[in-house]
C-alpha cells in the first residue's frame, strides 16, 4: 500500500522529532529566557493574544535548561503569574518582610524610631503606644521583595558568572521565521530531554491539551528509572499478546469513532494497565512540580487583602475606636466568607486534579490540529513502545501518569485537607506582624 503525502510529511516529521531527541542540545535552536524575564510585568508574556516577541532581545543561546516551564494558554496569564510568585519568591519574601519589621521593632524599642500607631485597651485604662512600623515596613518588604525576587536573584547570580535558563514555548520558540518556528515546536521533546526539571503550572483545563500531556509523557519517560522501564516492558511483554489481540477484535468489531470515544477508549488499555499495577514504582520524581495555579492566587489574595484592611482598620483606630470595632467585624465577616469560598475553590481544584490523573487517557486530550495529534501519538508510541505498538506504547504512558504523577501530586500537594507549607508560614508571618503591632512601647 502506497504511503500518502501526510503519512510521509508525519513520518519525516516524526524521525526529524526522533532524531533531535538523540542528540539534544543544538545550540541552533535552543536559547532559553531568565525566570524574571519569564515573570516580567505581571507574566505579560503568559497573554495569548500579545503581539510579537524580540526573539532574539529576549532569549539566549543554552545548553541545557533549568526549568522547562509547561502550562496550557487556556489558563489565565494572571493566574499563572502569582503560581509563579507563590512558588518562587513567597518563601524568600516571608523571610523578608520578618527581617524588617524585626528591624523596625528594635528601632523603636531604642528610641530611633518615634511611637506610631497606638493599643486600645477598654476604659478606663489609658491606650498605649503601638509599634505600626513593624506592620508598615514588614508588608512593603514583603510585597516589595515578592515582586522584585527574581530579578535580586538573577543579579546575584550574574555577579557569580552562573545564569538560570528556564524554557517558555513563546520565548523560546522563534514566533517571526515560520520554518524556525516549526523546527523548534518539533524540538520540544529534545529542550525537554535537556531539562533538569519541569514547572508544571496545572489548571482544569491542563490534561485536556495534547501539547501538554505529550510534554509530560517525554519529561516522564526521560525521569523514569532503568529498574522501572525493566519492569514496565515485561509485564507489557506478557500482555502483548493480549493486547494486541483486543485491540484487533476492537478495530474488527467497531468502527473508528466508537474506538475513539470516551466510553470505549479506556477498554483497550485495561488488561496492560491491570497486569502493571504489579510494577508500581514508589520513586518521587522531585524534578516534576505540579503546583495548581489557584493555590498562588488563593495565597496572595488572602496575603494583599489582609494587609490592606489591617492597615486601614489601624489608620480607623486614630479616629475613631466605636468606628474601628464595627470596620473589623465586617472585615471579619467579609474576610471569613472569602476565605471560604477560595478554600472552597482550591479543595474543587485539588479533587479535580487527583480525578484527571485518575481517569486520564490521551484520546481525551485535545488539539488544534489532526496533523499534530497524529504527529504527538506517533511521538508517544516511539517513546514508551519497543515494538511500536500504538496500543501498548500510549497505555504505558496512562498508567505511568496514574501511578507516578499521582504520587508526585500526594508528595508535594498532600491531601484535599493538607495545607501547603508555603500557605502556612504567609499566614504566619501576617500573625506575627499583627501581634508586633499589639506589643506597647516601654
């Protein structure tokens, strides 16, 4: 049977793809971009619809790639923006903003700095002095070195000769020459075997995206372990036969559209998946960081109100008190609700994230166009299949997702009711910025 023109355009395409995976690292195409230029203005670079990028401006030649960062352009620029800072920059920002308002105590405890603010006490004692530097000067830094930390970072890493290369597709990818942006969207697979870790910034709509599912299947097959891959391909070996057989009598039996159909498509991986489930493997790929984008702007939103109506309920307090009272129980109320609703959100989310790993077959996964879909199949098959068996490579892609990126998500997210660490030292740090507040001038 004679090959059509498309079936020769995938195969070059894909041998092309192939080959770049062997031999990565052609310094022709692979330029990689600064975190903070990754999370310049806002993530403005995020916005599907911005114009033309400088390529050449805004990138540079690499070898190798520290962070490949992977997200879906259907998600929201801004919240892509503050996953970024929440993972980045809150950490060193708490330590920050800890740092000044200590500083600021000690300033007004030596007398440097004069009484500002003051602690109401109920009558008849007298109100005292109170220490708002510590609350000023703490939140400034902390916003201040939350927006700033990549650039900080990359400035001192500069000074030391040593630079971060990260990959954003937009960046990366030249966007003006047509044939140079071909080459570099087939070269994906090769920018991510030159990775040392993949960002994986998840919303809902993150697995339905074939780019994004073929850029976890490389990421995870160049991550998986000899011992796993060994044990992977024996227990396939056994169930080829099996496999195989099913998958004939379910092209005999259906016709294409049921075989790609939601309901029938988790049918033919069931016998592989099954027998593999013997091959679990424990190992926590701490190179791949799924962080869902609603935990960052659960987190500085909670941090950015918080800090706006205790400021203002303390400059209420020079007012008048009886006004103060009444402003922070409706702050209270208003604050708990959204607190609520945002944890609400984040708990919707979580679920939801552990039900698409679960339930995650790649014929579910969507893509702009028929060529790339069969292009990004072929690719997967290549990558997870000695035989090349279509069936037996994609479902040993399914279950490596169930299983390992599962366990991956549990290491890093806990459970719907863990709360993340980073959460716990923002909520920190605001705690003890009020409490440094309270503490009256001797």
């Amino acid at each position: 049977m004679s090959l059509t023109f498309s079936d020769m355009g995938l195969h070059d395409r894909t041998n092309t793809a192939l080959q770049s995976l062997r031999h990565p690292g052609s310094q022709l195409h692979q330029r990689g971009v600064s975190l903070a230029t990754v999370m310049d203005f806002g993530g403005r670079h995020f916005k599907s619809n911005v114009g033309p990028k400088d390529h050449a401006a805004l990138s540079f030649p690499t070898d190798k790639y520290d962070i490949f960062v992977s997200h879906s352009w259907r998600t929201s620029r801004r919240a892509k923006y503050a996953a970024l800072l929440y993972h980045t920059s809150l950490f060193p920002a708490v330590c920050a903003g800890l740092a000044a308002g200590i500083l600021a105590f000690a300033l007004q405890v030596q007398g440097i700095l004069p009484p500002f603010g003051k602690v109401m006490r109920p009558p008849p004692s007298e109100s005292l002095p109170g220490s708002m530097w510590c609350q000023l000067m703490g939140g400034c830094t902390f916003f201040a070195i939350l927006v700033m930390w990549s650039r900080l970072a990359e400035l001192a890493k500069s000074t030391r000769g040593t630079k971060v290369s990260c990959f954003l597709d937009c960046l990366c990818i030249n966007q003006g020459d047509a044939e140079l942006k071909q080459a570099g969207i087939d070269s994906i697979g090769a920018y991510l075997r030159n990775s040392d870790s993949m960002l994986v910034l998840w919303a809902p709509e993150y697995f339905t995206r074939l780019w994004c599912c073929f850029e976890l299947a490389v990421f995870m097959e160049k991550s998986t372990n000899v011992e796993f891959k060994s044990l992977l391909q024996n227990s396939l070996a056994e169930m080829r036969p099996t496999s195989v057989g099913a998958a004939r009598d379910l092209q005999r039996n259906t016709s294409p559209s049921e075989i790609n159909n939601e309901e029938t498509a988790p049918a033919r991986i069931a016998a592989v998946a099954t027998t593999a489930q013997g091959t679990r493997n424990e190992t926590h790929d701490r190179k791949l960081i799924i962080i869902p984008v609603q935990m960052g702007v659960f987190c500085l939103a909670c941090l950015l109100f918080g800090y706006v109506l205790a400021c203002c309920g303390r400059a209420m307090s020079f007012l008048d008190s009886t006004l103060s009272d009444l402003f922070w129980v409706l702050s209270m109320f208003g604050g708990c609700v959204a607190i609520c609703r945002n944890c609400r959100r984040y708990s919707h989310d979580r679920l939801e994230l552990s039900n698409q790993i679960a339930q995650f077959t790649v014929s579910r996964a969507e893509c702009f166009s028929p060529h790339d879909h069969e292009f990004i199949e072929a690719m997967i098959t290549c990558l997870y299949s000695e035989t090349l068996n279509e069936v037996e490579g994609i479902a040993a892609f399914e279950y490596v997702v169930r299983s390992r990126v599962q366990q991956n998500v549990d290491k890093i997210l806990g459970s719907r009711m863990h709360v993340p660490w980073r959460l716990s030292i923002a909520g920190r740090f605001y705690q003890l910025s009020e409490n440094w507040m309270e503490w009256p001038k001797l």
